[in-house]
C-alpha cells in the first residue's frame, strides 16, 4: 500500500463525499476512473489519495495540487465537470482547500 504524503508547498483539496453503504463500491469506481482519466492530466495535480470509511457512509478525497489556481482549473474543467452529476447522483459532498499546517509520522 502506498503511503500518503503530504507535500508542504501543495495546496490541498479535500471532498468528503456522504453516500449509502450500497453505493460506495460504485462511488470508489467513478472516482478511480475519474482520478485516473481526467484528473491525472490536469496542469497542477500532484496526487490523489482515495479513503473509504469502513461503514460505507462516507468517501474521502484527498487531493494535491500545485497551487489554488491548479484547483480552479480542475473545477472548469469540461471534462472533470462531466462527471461531478455522476458523482453528485451517488453522493452529496463538502469541500476545503487548504494548505498542510501539520504532519507527523512514525
């Protein structure tokens, strides 16, 4: 399993995606095929990190990129924006951005 870094010149966005326990497997595949199709080539991205709470309740994206701008131009993307009804009919969501203000590891 690879691990999750945090750079501390990234921006971070961060979904949290609320969504039946049925329909999380369904969530997770939309979002793989969406981070590894549209978001993977996007200027700016750095990584995407994909959490699934163990109660198929909720989803969490944890996304880096270089710079808030980089962000902006994900969200107008026409292709990325293709998907947010696919995913909106799966799940409801909130966003931040952010940057890192603390990180440790064993």
């Amino acid at each position: 399993m690879d691990n999750i870094t945090f750079r501390q010149d990234a921006t971070v966005l961060v979904n949290v995606l609320t969504c039946e326990p049925a329909d999380q497997n369904g969530l997770l595949a939309l979002l793989r095929e969406n981070t590894d199709q549209v978001v993977a080539g996007l200027g700016g991205w750095i990584s995407t990190s994909l959490l699934a709470a163990a109660d198929g309740s909720r989803v969490v994206i944890v996304s880096q990129w270089r710079d808030t701008e980089a962000v902006k131009g994900m969200q107008a993307d026409a292709c990325m924006q293709a998907y947010f009804p696919r995913i909106a009919a799966l799940a409801r969501f909130d966003s931040i951005v952010g940057t890192v203000a603390h990180a440790r590891a064993a």
